[in-house]
C-alpha cells in the first residue's frame, strides 16, 4: 500500500510539474509573440512620425511668404512634439525621442513632446553612453527594432528610423519599457499554475475515488498472476544486483534444486554450465545475452542430469545501473537433443548431398528455393544469389522450361518420371541433366516443398545423339547396310536394304544373310568369303543376288568384322551398293560406243561408195550426151536410107534400095529413142537419191564431235527422215512441217540426231504393228517452233500408243515391249540422258493405248547456267 501512495504522490507531482512547465512555456510564448506585435506597432508609429514631416517639409507657411520659403525645422519639430504629446508616450514606460549629432555627441531635440528650447544648450549626448544605440542606428540611415537598456539602465523595446530636415539627417526612436508588457504574462502565467495544480489535486481526488474498485481488481488480478507464475512449466526467476535469487517460481525450484530444495538467496550462475567470469548480475546478463533475445544454455538440473533452458530476460535499471534481472525460462532438454539430431542429420545430408555427383535442390511448394548443393553450383555456374528464389529456373535452358512448368504443375500425385532437359552453364554453354521431382510433406502429411535432382547426362546424351546421328546416316544411306552375329543370322538391316531387296526389317532379321553366303554363288566363294571375314580381314567384290519378286540384282559389296572394346569378334558387317542400274548404264555406255563406231563405219562407208557413184554418174552423164550424138545420127541414116530407096534413078540397084530400106529397125529405133533416155534420167535420179542418202549419213554420223556449237534443228530432222526413210516409208506418211525461222541450237549435232532418229524409228515401229496385214498406211507427223527459250520438237505417230503402265516405264533403260530382235530397250532411255542430262532440256510423253504417241522435245536455245 505504501509504494502504491508513493507511486500516487509521484504521479501527483509530476502532473504538477507538467502544469508549470505547460504555464511557463505558454507564458514566454504568448510574451515573445506581443514582444513581435509591440515591435510591429512601434515601428509603424515611426514610420507615420517620419511621413508626417516629410510632408510638413513641403508645406508652406499661413499665408504664404512671397519668395516660396517652406516651414522651418523649428516649426516641424514643434508640431511634431505636439503630436507626440497627444501619442500620450510620456511615462515610466515609454518614449518619444529626435535627435542629432552635434561635433560627435547626440544631442536631443525632442522627448515625449518637450520642445526644442530646453535642449538648445549642452554638449549632448555621447554615442557610446547607455541607450544610445537606437538613436545610433537611426543617426546612421537605418531603421529597424530593438531591444536593450535605456538611458536610465531599464530593458525597453525601441523602434527606429532615420529623418531629413532642411538636408541635414536627425533621428526618430519610440521605445516602450519592457517591464509594462512583461507583467500581464506574469499574472496570467501564476493564475494558470494554480489553476492547474488545483485541478490537479481534484483530479487525483477524483482518481482515487473512481480507480478504487479497479485497484482492488488488480490486486485480484496480482493474486491471480501468482498463480499463473507458480502454476507455469517454465522457469520463472528474479535476479537481484548481486546475481541473488530473490524469486522463483516451484517449476524453477523443481527443476533446479528438486521439490524440496530452496533457491532463494542463491546465486544462479553456478548453475549454468558455461565458463564465466563473475556470479554477479552484469555476468548473467552477459551470459544470457540480454534483454529481448532468447539464448539457450545448459545448466545442471536438480537430478544431476545436463538440461538446456532456453531463457527470456527482462533488465530492470535504477539510475543506469542494472537493478534486477526478470528471467523466464523455457526447458528446451527434448528440444535441443532434437534439434542436435536433426543438425547431425543434416550435416549427415550435407556431406551427402555436397560428395553426391547429383546436383540438389530443395525449394518450398511455390519453387522458391531453399537449398542448393556445390554439385548445382558447378553445373550452372551460378551463384547462391543467381539461384535464390526462383532464380535457379533461369538456369534452365528457355526451350526446357515449359517442360519443367508443365511437368511439375501438371502432375498428379509424387512425381516419379524422370525428365531429359538442358541446364545452362554460362557463356551460352548448357550441359544435359536427368530431372526428376520428389515431393516433401509435413507431420500432417500435406505437401511442403520439394526435392530436385539433376544428374548430369551430357556424355551419355552426346553419345546417343552420336549414336542417333550414325543410326540416321545409317539409316538415310543409299547404301544397304546388314548386321549379322557370329552366324551370320541377320541383327540388322537399314531401309536402303528394304528398298533394294523388297525384303521388310521385321522379314530379315533373324534370317542368315545371303550376302555371306555369295548370293548366288556357293561352294568356293561362300567359303573364301567365309574365311576372310572370319579373319578378321575385309572381303570386297560383287554379289548377285535376288529380291522378293525374283529379280535379280547386282551389289557391289564389302564384308567387314565388328568388334567390341576388348578386341572380340562379335558380327558382320556388310554394305553393299546396288549397281544393277550403273551396268546397265554402262551397258549403254558400250551401246553407244558401238553406235559411235558404227556411224564412224558409216561414214567411212559413206566416204567409199561417194566415190565410184561420182564415175557412174559421170559415165550416165556422157551416155545421156552420147545417147543425143547417137540419136542425131541414127536419123541422118534414116534420111540417107529414104533418099536411096526414094531416088531410083541415082540408085538404079534395086538390091542396093533395098537393103539401105531395111538397114535400120524403126521398131527398134522408136523403143530406144523413148526408153533409153527415161532409163538414163532413173540411173541418175537414184545416183542423186543415193548422193543425198550418204550425206544425210554423214551428218548423222558426225564423228569425234565433243564440245557444243549452234546447229540448224530442222536440217537434223530432215537427215535423220532420209535416213530412216526405209523404216517409215512402207507403212507410214511423212509430215514435216518446220520453222524456217527457228533459231540455231546449242547442242552435240549427232546426240540430238540419234534422239530424232530413235523417235522416227519408234513412231514407225508403233505404226507398223497396228497395220500390219492391212493396206492402209499411218502418218508420222513431225513438227518445230519455238517456245520461249526453247526450241521445240514434236514427233506424233498414228501407231498402237501405250498403256499407262507402259508408259511410266517408257525411259526406264532396257525396257521394250517390242519381240526379240527388234530393238533394245535403249532408244527412248538414251533420248531422256541426251536431251535431259546432256542439254538440259526436256522431254515429255502423250499416248493412250491404241490412239498413237506424241514425244515433245524441248532444247534450250542457249545453254542453261550452272547451278
């Protein structure tokens, strides 16, 4: 009860003290803000003093004088004394004062209204006496307020200004006593102290009357809360300035001194196990660590076992000085113990997580992340602050992180699937990690963040995608590629084995092979090709061997062994190269070569028979001449004849008549006379004919001709129709129409003359099996123009045409529907390489089956460019 009433009277005083402090602070507020309008109201009385001589200056006398003279300075100043007089300034408290400086000195003139004669003698005033300096400041030109001693040693407010009189400068001060404004405040200030502790005691009258049921409610509430205290499971203690137990609580003595010991009076840092240096109140604090902060110690408990507490102290200072310590305790033995498994444990995890080649993280269930091992660190090159948040998805590659956000959102329940994606690893490197997800939850079972684990996977993918990428060359090579094991039992084909063999994957493998078997071939070569591979050695040569449909086909092959990292024969490899195409067209390779040399013979030929037909036709030319000499001849032994038998009387001999009458046969005569010039003229007709076919040979043959140069197109047409006038002129019309005004073609003369010539030939064929035994004829129609930057050949028969079937098949080499003997398959096939890879032109098919065919050929004019 006593503190209490001491608490009470200390209350008391305080609010009193504050009234007198809020009344002083009040009072010397309110007294500086009059001293600021006092000084404002003084200066403005100056300033209208200073404006009403100035224009009193510039008022002339009553009456006026006749020479404009103005009113005198001594006439100012009395009206200027009269005003001040009715200011009513003059008292204890104020003034109203003009002066001068007179050799040096101040010298008054006027004072609260006094006139200018009673201060006309004297030597003033000196500049540096008491209450001076106003006048001082005025004396100088400025104007202002001021606050100091007066003449008579009183503090005043003054207000100055500086005044012009007939050019000469004099001073204008009005000063107030400062003691006439202070008191007001003073007396106010002593009414509103009293009044404030009056209603201060009221109010702690009042207090005491209204507060006293709550203060029997606190005591009850103290009562309670030492109930609280005995009954609390913490260590609750009071610590006095010598570190003595002045309080504690019975969990506290339980736990420290057993139920039936006693703690009060004893000293508490004995019971802390730590070194330390002291048993006072500032060595515990220093031990615990002060106020506000919990810091677990281990003391020594009443059974002798090592506890840990884990303590809350609260520092109550008297004068700065620590004066007692208030210490809640919290027993943290179970916890701790915990706590120190479950560091072990994470070291354990650490060391693991920090020796694992797996780079760790662990984030919480938004993915913010938690932790991160040096394993991640390598892997990324990223710092701990790079990888904060969820900064350690910036890690992942931009193309893999919708993976990881649909992966990891999208799942429903643990993720157990493992993810490929790439971690970057810096300057635009990224290395290929082996994600996978594990979910963490509580004590509750709910999910509470999550474990990922990144194992790096680079070599392993680099040598898949090494892996991947010879499977794909493997695999896209137009060679056939065939694995076998010891026993030649197929383990692998690629689809360039499907396409040549026809044979399906699923068909070959676990088949033997009958690339190691020769193909066709048996006996000899299957078992020197046997004991070559088996050797270790390669076999290279040519295989044949059949497809599914039964064709035949030829490869060019090499068997090789396989071996495994130690050394050890495990399979076959074989690749193989179809080159049935390439013999064929090497086949027309040596065709052509044989063409070349026939039209070399040919021309040769064509050489020869020019010869003798020129001394036949030379010799019919002298026959024909020869056969009019004769003929001139023969009629003047005609005219002779008829003469004789006509003229008896010069040929009297009638046997003579006679026999000159029967010397010619005119029967004879007449029928060589028409004949033999007709036979003459066929003899040379066909020498021409003969002429004409062996240069049209010529230029067909066109021999050694290897580079390019312009010819005329349809003077090929027209050789190449005389040529092979023997094959159409039986069965088939001819129908050329040609472009006089086509364009020469840059082109091989006799390759393009070959291709109109097979053209020919073919339209002629065609014609002649669908006539055959008939008496009607076909018509090969044969046309050129030109068509942009192309010359174009139209070749269009009247024959059996083809099927569509055929007609895909039409250029394919060694393709022919015609019997044995009649061609071979070549013609059209050569056509396409000549005009197509040759000249880089094009030709085209437009046939149906039984309404003939028409080839168009189409040659560029100039040669086509590179590229």
């Amino acid at each position: 009860m006593r503190g209490r009433n001491r608490r009470v009277l200390s209350l008391s005083f305080i609010m009193v003290a504050l009234v007198a402090a809020v009344s002083i602070y009040g009072t010397r507020f309110l007294f500086h803000t009059a001293m600021k309008e006092e000084g404002v109201r003084l200066q403005d009385v100056v300033r209208s003093q200073v404006a009403l001589v100035v224009e009193m200056s510039r008022m002339t006398p009553a009456g006026g004088n006749p020479d404009g003279s103005v009113v005198t300075r001594e006439a100012i100043l009395d009206r200027l004394a009269h005003a001040q007089r009715r200011l009513g300034l003059e008292s204890r408290s104020g003034e109203f004062a003009v002066a001068r400086l007179d050799g040096g000195n101040v010298r008054y003139l006027l004072v609260n209204g006094k006139g200018v004669s009673e201060f006309a003698s004297g030597t003033g005033v000196s500049p540096a006496a008491t209450g001076v300096e106003p006048m001082m400041r005025a004396l100088s030109g400025e104007s202002g307020t001021f606050v100091g001693p007066d003449r008579m040693g009183g503090e005043v407010l003054a207000a100055y200004a500086p005044l012009s009189l007939g050019g000469k400068r004099f001073g204008l001060v009005a000063q107030i006593d400062l003691d006439k404004i202070r008191a007001p405040f003073i007396r106010a200030n002593l009414n509103v102290f009293f009044v404030g502790v009056g209603l201060t005691v009221l109010g702690v009258f009042l207090f005491f009357k209204v507060s006293e049921p709550f203060i029997r409610d606190i005591e009850v509430s103290e009562e309670s809360y030492r109930d609280l205290v005995e009954g609390a499971n913490n260590l609750i203690l009071r610590i006095n300035e010598e570190g003595e137990i002045t309080f504690a609580n019975s969990f506290a003595r339980s736990f420290l001194a057993g139920k039936d010991g006693e703690l009060l009076g004893r000293k508490l840092m004995p019971f802390f196990m730590l070194d330390a240096t002291g048993e006072g109140l500032e060595a515990v604090v220093e031990l615990i660590g002060g106020e506000g902060r919990q810091n677990e110690i281990p003391v020594r408990m009443a059974d002798g076992r090592d506890g840990y507490v884990s303590w809350t102290v609260k520092l109550v200072m008297d004068q700065g000085r620590p004066a007692e310590l208030l210490c809640i305790g919290n027993d943290a033995t179970r916890i701790h113990k915990a706590n120190k498994a479950q560091r072990e444990s994470e070291e354990r995890f650490r060391g693991l997580a920090k020796a694992s080649p797996v780079a760790i993280i662990i984030t919480d269930i938004a993915g913010n992340l938690l932790y991160a091992n040096e394993k991640m660190h390598e892997m990324t090159r990223a710092t701990e602050v790079q990888l904060a948040g969820q900064g350690w998805l910036n890690s992942v590659h931009r193309e893999d992180r919708k993976l990881v956000w649909k992966h990891w959102l999208e799942r429903v329940g643990p993720a157990t699937d493992k993810v490929e994606l790439r971690l970057l690893s810096g300057n635009g490197e990224f290395v290929w990690a082996l994600w996978q997800v594990v979910e963490m939850g509580n004590l509750k079972g709910e999910p509470s963040g999550n474990i990922h684990t990144f194992t790096d996977i680079t070599e392993i993918k680099e040598a898949q995608m090494a892996m991947s990428r010879l499977t794909a060359a493997i695999d896209q090579a137009a060679e056939m590629i065939v694995m076998t094991d010891l026993n030649g039992i197929m383990t692998y084909v690629n689809p360039a084995f499907e396409a040549v063999s026809g044979y399906s994957r699923s068909e070959a493998v676990g088949r033997i092979s009958g690339l190691l078997q020769g193909g066709e071939r048996t006996g000899k070569f299957s078992s020197e090709t046997w004991e070559t591979i088996t050797g270790g050695r390669v076999w290279k040569g040519r295989i044949v061997n059949r497809r599914k449909n039964g064709e035949r086909y030829t490869l060019e092959s090499s068997i090789g062994p396989i071996r495994n990292h130690a050394g050890e024969l495990i399979g076959f490899v074989a690749v193989g190269r179809d080159i049935t195409e390439q013999m064929a067209v090497e086949s027309q390779l040596r065709q052509s070569q044989k063409l070349e040399s026939i039209g070399e013979l040919a021309a040769g030929i064509a050489h020869e028979i020019n010869t003798p037909t020129q001394y036949v036709t030379s010799n019919l030319q002298f026959l024909s001449d020869a056969f009019e000499t004769y003929a001139g001849t023969i009629e003047r032994c005609r005219e002779l004849a008829r003469m004789v038998s006509e003229r008896p009387d010069l040929f009297p001999d009638e046997g003579y008549r006679e026999r000159a009458g029967n010397a010619l046969d005119e029967e004879e005569m007449a029928y060589l006379a028409d004949d033999v010039p007709s036979a003459l003229e066929e003899s040379s007709a066909g020498l021409k004919r003969i002429a004409e076919i062996v240069r049209s040979i010529r230029q067909l043959a066109y021999p050694g001709e290897l580079t390019k140069a312009f010819h005329d197109l349809n003077e090929i047409v027209r050789n190449a129709i005389t040529v092979s006038t023997n094959e159409w002129k039986y069965v088939a019309g001819m129908e050329f129409v040609p472009d006089e005004s086509l364009a020469p073609v840059f082109c091989l003369k006799g390759e393009v003359a070959q291709v109109v010539l097979n053209l020919i030939v073919n339209a002629a064929h065609a014609i002649e099996t669908k006539v055959a035994g008939g008496d009607q004829q076909g018509t090969i129609y044969i046309r050129t123009f030109s068509e942009g930057e192309s010359a174009v050949l139209v070749v269009r028969d009247t024959g059996t045409g083809m099927s569509a079937e055929v007609a895909a098949k039409a250029f394919d080499p060694f393709f022919t529907t015609k019997e044995v003997g009649k061609g071979t398959g070549q013609g059209l096939a050569i056509a396409r390489s000549v005009v197509v890879g040759m000249h880089g032109g094009a030709i085209e098919i437009d046939t149906a089956e039984g309404e003939g065919a028409t080839f168009t050929v189409r040659l560029p004019f100039e040669e086509p460019p590179a590229g």
